[in-house]
C-alpha cells in the first residue's frame, strides 16, 4: 500500500530540512544516520517522531525546519536521465487535459518520471497508466525514482518499451483511452494512432520545446480531420518578493520551457464548424523533415556515461525506499 505523507516522521522518510542562510538538505532517515554539515552536526534519531513542520537544533545549536519534501520538490532533486518537465507544466498537463480520477492515461515518453508522478497521482488507483519510452535506460531511471517517491510501484501504472505509433495499438482497444500525453520530438508521427485509441471527446495535449515544433503539431492536428482546433499556451512563473511594504517581482523568474497544444477527438464523421483563419504562406513538406533532429531543435543529448551514473543513483534511492517499507510493513506486524 502506498504511504500517505502525513504522521509523525519514521525511519525511511524522506525529509528536507532547511537550515543556516536558507539552505536545504533532503535525507532518507536511518538508524544511527547524521547529517554533517560546517554548521554541526545533526543526528537522524533527533527527527524520528517528530511531527511534519517541527524545527529542530544540531549540534552546534542551529535550527532546522524539517518538513516532507512536496512532489515538486522531489522532482527537481532527483536523479535525471533525461530533461524533465518542470512542476509548473505538470500542473497544467494534468488542469488542461483534465487528468481525472479512474482516467485511462496514454503517456510517450516517460523520461525521468516527472510527468509520470503527476498523471499517477491524479488518475489514482482506480485508473490506469500507461508509459512508452524508446529507451528503457530513461525508464529505469523513471522506474526507480517513482518507487523512490511512492514507496512501491504503483499496480496501476505500465511502462512499454519501444515507439507508441506501433505498440499502443496492442496495448489498447480502439476508442478506449480518455487522455494522451506526449511529450516527444517528433508527435505529429504517432497522432494518427492516438486518434484511433481515444474516446470521443477525449483530449490530446503535446509538449513541445520550440516554436516551429508547435506549429507543425498545430497543421498536422488540423489536417487529420479528427480533432477540435488545437488550443496552444505556454506558462510561466514570476515569484515576487514580499516583505512588509518592501513588495516586487523577483529578479529572477521561470520563464519559457515549453508550449502546450492540445485538441479533443470529435465522433465519428463529425466535421466541426468551420474556423476561419488567415492562409499560411507555405505549408510543411517532406524536406521539412530534416531539420526535427535532436541537434535541430536544441534538444541536449545525455551520454551513456552520464546516464549510467543517473540510474546508479536512482536505483540507490530506490532500494533505501524498498528497505524503509520493508521496516514498516515489520513494524505494522509487530503493532
């Protein structure tokens, strides 16, 4: 079962702690585990017991917050095989494409996780997720860093190896999925087999990193005949500064990292009204195609190393997460 993460802290909880200057650590609590730091030192035991919010001194006297890191939280410190999607697009996956409980989900390609956990927890356990991912060194990492958060692996999730267009129709019947996400190079390659697998009235949402990315996912929508008239957004995050009457925008803000461009699948042999728009100096042709390469689009390439070292540290996040629940379920026992 997986934990909720409320209750006083326990061995094997993750826990960010906030000390000196504003500076954060995450650890894994164990038994007889420190944290040592210029500023002292700070032993796990102390935390054990202690409820979510509570501060606490080391050492040397020093006062740390500690409190459950949240799921955004998680996100940007985990380990990373490939580029992930930032929270603040997650969030806005999961509003514009209504990401509901007991949703069947379609998901190309699962990365490092970030996108997975949200759509996890939002379709819950009475849904269903299903991942597809070209490399299965990205889904390791995935694999192991959603194991690390919830615990276990959700039952409720499958991830498939190799490209959507020819697996998802062996994955799912015809009409029965009610939202897909793709967050891939090229998705106009795979939209004629998703228009295939969604239900009436079930919506497409695309995440891509450029503007010309957009514009031919946007013309290839069109063109099916399928499918409402994309709606495309971007979202960005401008933190301010408030203190007393001291109130601005901070210096530094999260601006562009992707476009969102979504339709819904209209039923069979129905053609929407119209949409009057100005016509396009010129239209995509197959010479177009060269440029959506990795390298064309200023998408950055991981080497093997590198990824290597990803999913060892992932995989070792994991299996502290599987010994914690192991410790509990004993513990359950034990009560």
């Amino acid at each position: 079962m997986i934990d909720k993460p409320r209750g006083p802290f326990r061995y094997g909880d993750r826990v960010q702690l906030t000390g000196p200057k504003g500076r954060m650590h995450t650890i894994t609590l164990k038994e007889g585990g420190e944290l040592h730091t210029h500023h002292g030192v700070l032993r796990h035991a102390q935390l054990v017991g202690q409820p979510d919010g509570s501060v606490v001194e080391n050492s040397a006297g020093h006062e740390y917050l500690a409190l459950r890191p949240l799921l955004r939280d998680f996100v940007m410190s985990m380990p990373r095989g490939a580029a992930i999607v930032y929270p603040k697009d997650s969030a806005a996956i999961v509003a514009q494409a209504d990401i509901f409980p007991g949703a069947v989900v379609v998901e190309a390609g699962v990365g490092s996780g970030a996108l997975s956990l949200s759509l996890l927890r939002a379709v819950g356990p009475e849904g269903r997720l299903i991942s597809f991912e070209r490399r299965m060194e990205f889904a390791e990492v995935a694999l192991a860093n959603v194991e690390t958060f919830f615990g276990e692996l959700p039952p409720y999730w499958e991830v498939r190896e190799g490209d959507l267009a020819d697996e998802l129709p062996k994955a799912v019947e015809p009409g029965s999925v009610d939202r897909v996400v793709l967050d891939m190079l090229a998705p106009w390659e795979v939209l004629p087999a998703v228009s295939d697998a969604l239900t009436p009235g079930g919506v497409v949402i695309c995440y891509v990193a450029t503007a010309t990315q957009l514009s031919r996912v946007a013309e290839f929508i069109r063109g099916l005949g399928a499918f409402t008239e994309p709606d495309a957004n971007e979202t960005m995050v401008r933190g301010w500064h408030v203190d007393g009457l001291a109130v601005r925008p901070d210096h530094r803000m999260v601006a562009h990292t992707g476009f969102l461009i979504s339709a819904r699948k209209l039923a069979p042999g129905a053609i929407p009204p119209e949409v009057k728009r100005r016509a396009s100096k010129r239209s995509y042709g197959d010479e177009d195609l060269e440029i959506w390469t990795p390298g064309g689009v200023g998408d950055r390439e991981i080497t093997d190393k590198n990824l290597r070292k990803r999913v060892r540290e992932a995989e070792k996040a994991r299996d502290g997460a599987r010994i914690a629940a192991a410790s509990r379920a004993a513990e359950s026992a034990e009560d």
